[in-house]
C-alpha cells in the first residue's frame, strides 16, 4: 500500500501516520486536545462480531476512499460532541488483524487501499487501538456489499451518508475522465519545459509525470526555504557521485523552476538540466545529454550522422527522473494514487536519433535511425516510485523498453520488468549500480 499522507492529521497526531511511527502517546495527543470526528477522522469503540456487523469495517473504508481519505480508530471513545474522550482499547492480536483485513477485503469492490497499524498501550499488555489507514480513492466510486446488494457510503462532515444515484453517476464519470485529464495535464507541462531546454547538440530526455490525485503545495517564505534546503544541494541523477546540484531554484507561476546551466545570453534557456514542479504535483524533468557521434560528424558517414543517444544514459535518465518527481509529488506536494508518466527523447536540433551502446571502446548503433523521437507512457503507483524499490526499477525498464523498441531494439537488458538489475551490463557504472541495488534490497542478476 502507499504511504498514507495527510497534512492536517499529522499535524493533529505529530508524527506521520505510519507502522513504525505512530505510538500510543501520539494517539493520546488527540484524546488530550479532545479532537472531534470530521470527514477525514472517525472514532469506533469496536467492531462486533455478529453476522449483521461484518460488512461495517468495510462500510467505513469505503466511505472514507470515497471522500477525502481518513483514519478510523478502532478503540476510541467519544462523547455526544463527536469529541474524542477516551481510548478504552481493543485486544491486539494476529487473529484480530487477520480478521479486519479479510472483512474489509471482502466487502469493498472496487479493491480500496487500505493500512490496518496496531498501536499497543505500553501499560497494558495485548491492549491498544486498531488505526486503519485510507487514502483518498481514484478509482471512487467504492461500494460495501451488504448481504446482496450494495451501497456506495461517502462521509460528510463526521457522519457516514450513502451517495444518490445522481451522485453515484457523477463519480462513475469522473473515474473515466481522469485519464482524458491527466493526458492533457501532462501535454501542457511538457510543452512548458521543452520550451526552456535549449538547442543545442545532443538529445534532451524529458520525463513528465501527473499523479491522478492532485496534491496542493502552499509556496511561501517557509516552504521555499524548506524546499531549497531537501532539494537544492543534492544531485538527482544516480550513480553520478552526487557532484551536480540545482543552481538554480527560483518561484514560478504556481510551480517550482529548478535549473542546472542557464544560458547568460539565452534569456530562460537552460543548457544541462531543468525541472519544473507544480503545486498540484505534476512535475517535468528534463535531462540534456551529449551526442555520442559528435565526434565522428565529420567522418566518412558525413554532416548528416544522426544525434546518438548512450543506452545507459537513457536509462540513468529515466530512472532519475521518475524518482525525483515521484519524490516531490509525495513528499512536497501531498499527491497520491497512481501517476502517469511520459518519456519524451528527441534531438533538440532535430536532425534524427538514434541509440548506441559502447562495446570495445566504440559507439555501436542499436536498431534503426528514427525521425525525430521517440516517446513512452506508463502508469504506476506513485509512492512506491519515490523511493528506491522494485516498482521503480520495473516501471523504469517499461518506458526504457518502449522508447528501444521505438528505435528497433527489443528490449533493455540492464534492468528488468520484473524490477532486478543486471550490474555487469552497466560497465563503468557496474559498481555504483551494485552498490546501490544492495543498499535498496533491488535484487541483481
């Protein structure tokens, strides 16, 4: 399941809301400052175990998929007011956990992400809360079956309402018109950044990414500065030493402008790297690199030798810039669900593509000469392409994939679909890759 993130519950609880950091006391925190129930925070002393009672759990599931995405504690105590007053407890135990799990998974269709975190009382042993965790849906709406049919629940306020049929179709409509929205977002940042890279010889690698749940980053004094301080001194692009930071990272129109070799005389052009990140969590990175058969221009192939672009500098590309925005759209912006991403490759001096790989000291060409690019797309779970997972390698080695096949080549060989690496294939970039695939538990082959 995704990281659950929500910035006003963990301002409530002072901890993000996670296995490993939410405890007791933080809990307390809430039962301390009496929080009421709201849309996002539901309050249940326990779950029965009666016939009648076995679709509840998912009942609330799905309705808080179906709004903004909450948490429900299971143990908790409140009075007339809605208003937090005691944290009683439940057993814990494997079979509870079980349990909740397969009740929930049983009733909710569509499937509904979902976290069930055991939070133990330290002064009393096998008692304390159940937090389950749910993000806000892109697939709402959510039904729970009770008995043979179903009812589609959405919260208001801090109480549990079922959606109208009107309603009902509305979401229906909305779910297949977020694909249609999200290719339209990801065209228009694009094209805002391509903009900005500058001709010259080489390609530019674009990735462009949109998360199908937008988040909503307040640019102010405070988040620039904290922005600058996660973002401003490190190098995005792996297995490079981390010797090349931003610098250049300035406020734009309701977007982040990120720069590496801006043009003096270019006015905005920028010559190595640029990113631009939007408050809502889309996000374009774009990556020059150098043309392999610069050199040899003027050798018997002529001026007309096609740019050539290095297969392992597609590849560090791709698997930078996803990274890095999935990063900034989880982290920054609060975004979630899946994401849709876009890999662009193209000679920004368009006289044709295509890819090498370097074997016995010299750039051999893969496939065929393309005119003028070559463009992927793939979607993918946007918190598990923010850190350093499986996921991130296979999702990586599909639009790598596509953009080869694009060219006649058939496939990567140095990272696969099903998320390992292949260090030796790297060459000098072998021990960096190892290195890294150890450190992130990425299995290598």
């Amino acid at each position: 399941m995704r990281k659950f993130r929500s910035q006003r519950l963990e301002k409530l609880l002072g901890t993000q809301i996670t296995a490993e950091s939410l405890t007791w006391k933080h809990l307390t925190t809430l039962k301390d400052a009496k929080v009421r129930e709201a849309a996002d925070l539901d309050y249940k002393l326990m779950y029965g175990t009666q016939p009648s009672d076995r679709h509840k759990p998912g009942g609330d599931v799905a309705a808080m998929a179906n709004t903004q995405g909450g948490l429900i504690i299971i143990g908790a105590d409140e009075d007339d007011d809605a208003q937090l007053t005691g944290l009683p407890g439940v057993p814990l135990s494997d079979k509870e956990h079980t349990r909740l799990l397969s009740l929930i998974g049983d009733h909710v269709h569509p499937y509904a992400e979902f976290e069930v975190i055991p939070v133990p009382d330290p002064d009393r042993d096998g008692i304390g809360c159940y937090v389950i965790a749910v993000p806000r849906s892109p697939r709402t709406p959510h039904g729970v079956l009770i008995n043979e049919g179903y009812r589609w629940p959405r919260r208001i306020g801090h109480t549990t309402t079922n959606m109208s049929e009107p309603e009902l179709a509305t979401r229906y409509r909305a779910r297949f018109a977020l694909a249609r929205d999200q290719l339209g977002r990801i065209d228009e940042i694009e094209e805002n950044t391509r903009n900005r890279c500058a001709i010259r010889s080489g390609s530019w690698v674009v990735v462009s990414l949109v998360p199908d749940l937008p988040g909503d980053m307040v640019v102010n004094w405070d988040t620039f500065a904290a922005f600058k301080r996660e973002f401003g001194s490190h190098d995005p692009v792996l297995f490079t030493g981390g010797w090349d930071s931003w610098e250049r990272i300035v406020p734009g129109p309701r977007c982040l402008m990120l720069d590496t070799g801006v043009d003096p005389q270019g006015g905005d052009q920028v010559k190595g790297r640029t990113a631009q990140l939007y408050t809502d969590g889309s996000g374009v990175f774009a990556l020059h690199q150098r043309d392999d058969n610069e050199r040899t221009r003027l050798n018997e192939r002529g001026d007309q030798s096609p740019c050539c672009l290095g297969e392992r500098a597609l590849m560090i590309s791709v698997l930078s810039g996803v990274r890095f925005l999935a990063r900034y759209a989880r982290d920054s912006a609060y975004a979630g669900g899946d994401a849709l991403i876009r890999v662009r490759v193209g000679d920004s001096n368009p006289a044709g593509m295509e890819l090498g790989t370097m074997g016995s000291g010299t750039m051999r060409r893969l496939g065929q000469f393309v005119r003028p690019g070559a463009t992927a797309e793939r979607a993918a779970p946007l918190d598990e392409l923010a850190d350093d997972t499986p996921q991130l390698v296979a999702t990586t080695a599909y639009l790598v994939g596509d953009i080869m096949r694009s060219f006649g080549h058939p496939d990567v060989l140095h990272i696969t679909t099903d998320g390992q690496v292949t260090p030796e294939r790297w060459g000098g970039y072998a021990d960096s890759v190892r290195s890294w695939a150890e450190t992130a538990g990425i299995k290598t082959l």
